[in-house]
C-alpha cells in the first residue's frame, strides 16, 4: 500500500457510502494499522487514540453500514483556537482518507453515526468523529473536476496568482461536513492564511461541531499542494494574520511556504 504524493488523489477521490460488507483481510487490516501509527499530527502536543472498530461497534441507525471504522479520539485540549484539537484530528485523518483512496478503498467522514458504549468506554480520551471504509460497492474515484459540487476558487480566497492557485485548489476540492466548506484564504507573500466561517445561528446547530474538523482537513489538503509543488511547508500561529482576519470569520492558523 503506497501514501507517495496524495495531489493527484484528491482530484479524485470521493465519499464512499455504499460498501462491500466482508470484512477486509488480515494482512490488509495490519497495513491500514501500521499506517494509522505513521500518521503526522498537526499538534505534537495533544494525545489521540485511533482505533478501528467493526460494523457491530456503531449505532449507524439509518445510514448504510461499513465493514470497518476507525474511531477518532482526542486529548481536549484547547490549541490557538479553542477547538484546536478537532482540527488536529481532521488534519490527522484526512491523511487516512486519501490513503485509502490512493490504495483501492473507500471511506467516508461519519459524523452522524456513533460508538456503541463499550467502544466510547475504551478511552479516557474524547471520542471525536468516526471515518468509515472498506472494500467499495459504487466507483471508487472521480474523473472529471465537475463531478465536484465546490465553491469556485473566487469565493473562498482573496489571492489570485497563478503559483498559488493551483495549491488553493486542493483544499479548494476538500470534503467537509454536509459540504459546508466553510474555509477561506488570504496571503501575505509566501503564507496563506487559513480563516473560517463564522456561521448564522441556525446553522450554527448543525455546523459548529464539525467546522474544525472540516478546517483540519482544507489545512492537509493545503500542505499537500503546497509540498506537491516542491515547497516547504511549516505550519504557524500568527498574530498578525489574526488581527487582519476577514469580517465574517475566524482566524485558524496560516501556512507559510518557502
Ligand atoms: C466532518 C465530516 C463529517 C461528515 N459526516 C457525514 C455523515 O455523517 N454522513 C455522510 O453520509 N457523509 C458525511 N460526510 C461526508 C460529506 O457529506 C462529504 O465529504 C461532502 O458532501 C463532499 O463530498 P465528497 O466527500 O464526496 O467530495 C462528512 C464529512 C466530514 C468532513
């Protein structure tokens, strides 16, 4: 199983909500657990726990079944935003998502469906969200960039250049939870600043939880344009960038590449 350059996965991969329910073999499953211990955190500093847990292990109600689910936990700890350690775990999983789509699997984010008591009970840790996969039972991948339902690029930054654009456009083609998008950019020379949607009260229901999972995964997807493209990437804090956040939104965090 090969997690070389995802750039040219997340141009094509996709949710997988319709699975093959035999369970996935031994030495598959060994693979996916010695990758989930390579995984790179965003924070060195919060402690999470993934483990993968089977079909019987989720009360999955009305949503279609996976042989398999890796059940995100997390340390909660606050980090530069107060809900830094959501964003850590998107970034972390998000690394799993491509992988399974650059390896013949599918998955898909599950925020709505939970643990069964005894998995919440196996870590002193917060449960966080849920990733199903497993062998796919619908097409795997993408072919064309239409097939994306996303915000064109104008809508979610302020920088417009052609070096640039084509880093954008991978956490352009990001998933977020019910397709919120709910990231926008600004940059400053070599940084792009990663800002995100400060949603109305309504949507605030549904939305706030996941928005900084959803900014974790743009974030990934970010470095790995930027990396794609032969820069490198550090990921910092930055006080200025806070200050001049766009109205309408929340600083998160930038991206400085050299
Ligand atoms: C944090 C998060 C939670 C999600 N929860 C669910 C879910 O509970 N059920 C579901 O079918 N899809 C879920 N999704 C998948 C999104 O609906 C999907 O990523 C989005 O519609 C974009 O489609 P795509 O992933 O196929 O590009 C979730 C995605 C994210 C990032």
């Amino acid at each position: 199983m090969k997690d070389a350059d995802f750039y040219p996965i997340i141009f094509r991969r996709k949710s997988i909500r319709t699975y093959d329910p035999t369970p996935l073999d031994e030495d598959i499953l060994g693979n996916i657990k010695d990758q989930i211990t390579s995984l790179k955190p965003l924070y060195n500093d919060i402690e999470v726990d993934f483990k993968i847990i089977s079909q019987s292990d989720v009360n999955s109600r009305m949503m279609k079944k996976a042989p398999h689910y890796i059940a995100a936990f997390s340390e909660a700890k606050e980090k530069h935003t107060e809900e830094g350690y959501k964003t850590n775990i998107g970034f972390i999983l998000q690394q799993m998502d491509l992988f399974f789509s650059a390896n013949g699997l599918g998955s898909c984010w599950q925020g709505i469906p939970k643990p069964r008591k005894k998995v919440l009970e196996s870590s002193d840790l917060e449960f966080i969200i849920l990733m199903a996969f497993g062998n796919p039972k619908e097409t795997l991948h993408r072919n064309n960039i239409l097939e994306f339902k996303r915000k064109p690029l104008q809508k979610i930054c302020k920088i417009s250049d052609s070096g640039v654009d084509e880093i954008l456009e991978a956490a352009r083609l990001a998933p977020s939870a019910i397709n919120s998008q709910p990231w926008f950019f600004t940059r400053n020379n070599h940084v792009i600043n990663v800002h995100s949607f400060k949603p109305n009260i309504i949507r605030a229901i549904i939305m706030k939880k996941y928005i900084p999972i959803d900014m974790g995964i743009a974030l990934y997807h970010l470095k790995v344009g930027a990396e794609h493209f032969g820069k490198t990437v550090e990921i910092v804090f930055d006080e200025n960038a806070k200050n001049n956040t766009p109205n309408g939104y929340n600083y998160v965090i930038s991206l400085k590449m050299d």
